[in-house]
C-alpha cells in the first residue's frame, strides 16, 4: 500500500469528521480524519461503478 498522498474533499469544514481519499495502482483508499489509522481499500472499477451509481440517483446515498 504506497499512497502518493491524501486528499480532503472541499466540502469538508475545518475539524476532524472529513474523509480522506488517497489512490494507487492497487486501488482508492478511503479513510476518516478523525480516526486516520483505520484505511478502507477499494478495488478501482467497483468504486468508479460505486460513484457513478450514487451521481445517477440508482443508489440512494
């Protein structure tokens, strides 16, 4: 898991409940500022579906 570095989305107000974002060959990385020592890892073309659903409204989010 070699991250190049992690992203904060821009609707995130300053504090400690932001997601983090971080991608590599491997896959996407998702984690919560608050508590930055537990990662989720995702496959990338099941989180492309993931995302593309959730813009579309096929998944309630």
């Amino acid at each position: 898991m070699v991250q190049q570095g992690w992203q904060q989305s821009s609707y995130c107000s300053e504090g400690n409940a932001c997601v983090n974002v971080s991608a590599d060959a491997e896959g996407i990385y998702l984690r919560e500022s608050s508590a930055p020592e537990v990662t989720l890892r995702a496959a990338r073309h099941p989180f492309r579906v993931l995302l593309l659903q959730l813009k579309e409204g096929v998944i309630d989010g």
